[in-house]
C-alpha cells in the first residue's frame, strides 16, 4: 500500500509524531509501503549506512539491508522523518520538485512519521528504543522539542484500484488503526480503515 503525505518546508517545525499502526495477517507475504513527500529538494537527507545527502542530488534509489530503518530530512533546524523498528528496505527518490522518503515493511509493523526540531541524530539517539520496542514506554518518549501545534498536517489515501471505506478525523496523539480487507467488488478489492 502507499501513502501520500505532501507538506511544505514550514510545516517541518511541527512538534508532532505520528504512529501508524496498521494491523494485518503477518506470514502471507503483505507488505505496505509508507511514502512521505517533502515540498523541495534543498533538505539535507540522512539515509542510515550512506550518510547525508542532499536532497537534490537524490536520484532513486533503494536500501534492503540498512543498519537501522529510519530516514531524516532536515533544514535548519526543521526536521521529517520515517522511523520503524524493521523493515523490508529505505527508499529515496527527487522528482526535481520534491523529494521522497519511503520505508516497506510487513503487514504489522509500526512506523513513526516524524515532525520536529533538529537532524538525523535526534532519531539517532532513540533508535535503539524504537527497536527494542521500549520507545513507547519512556515517560516522555519523543524524537525532539515540541513547536506547538500551529501547524495542520494532512494524511491522504488514493487509490485506483482499490475500494478504500472509512473516513477518519484524529486530533493529535498516538492512533491505531485497523486495515481490513473486506472481499472483491467490481473486481477491486475493498480495504476498511477504522480506529482500532
């Protein structure tokens, strides 16, 4: 599966992180792909395993085996990010307008989608949480310093060929959702999403 997420430069000094939980059939070989478009090419991106990279001269390219599962872009003092505990592998691409962080990963797994202050070693820094599943756990578990929330960030699904049912509208904090598929219709098949 894919998602969207298209936000400008600004809205990167946002205090918020997001988990995406989506709950699945582990074992069967469903994986989901979780894409996070950034609204310019001049951030610096922290691919773990390579380094720093700057966003314009990114290319397309795909990671299977980095040393942990988490991407950074950052300007300023403005930091984005997707981190996971494990996953299948880290893609980043640069259409020359934006540039892309992707992470895929089993039906299951947790992704942080990540809106703060700072660079690559605030997620640097929790990694080893996020892994040991205890990043939840700590008693103000956070990737950086809050900025308020001043700024609205937008999650957006859009597929053609498949039914997605459900409408959701989540204030801030921490939401599990619940995918499921519920048959074939039209020869497409159709994905609930609902807050678990």
């Amino acid at each position: 599966m894919r998602r969207g997420y298209a936000l400008p430069m600004f809205v990167i000094a946002l205090v918020l992180f997001a988990m995406l939980f989506f709950a699945g059939v582990q074992g069967q070989g469903h994986t989901i792909q979780i894409k996070l478009n950034i609204n310019n090419t001049s951030n610096t991106v922290y691919i773990p395993g390579i380094g720093e990279v700057s966003a314009g001269g990114l290319g397309s390219a795909n990671y299977t085996d980095p040393p942990h599962f988490y991407l950074a872009s950052y300007s300023g003092d403005y930091l984005t990010g997707l981190v996971a505990a494990d996953g299948n592998s880290l893609g980043v691409s640069n259409t020359g307008t934006y540039h892309t962080l992707e992470i895929e990963q089993g039906m299951g797994e947790k992704t942080f989608l990540l809106l703060s202050q700072g660079d690559w070693n605030n997620i640097d820094k929790e990694i080893i949480g996020v892994e040991s599943d205890k990043f939840l756990k700590y008693p103000s578990s956070s990737f950086g310093f809050g900025l308020g929330d001043y700024y609205p960030v937008t999650v957006l699904l859009s597929y053609t060929d498949i039914d997605i049912e459900g409408i959701l509208d989540q204030s801030k904090g921490t939401l599990k959702l619940t995918i499921e598929n519920k048959g074939i219709s039209g020869n497409r098949p159709v994905i609930e999403i609902r807050k678990s």
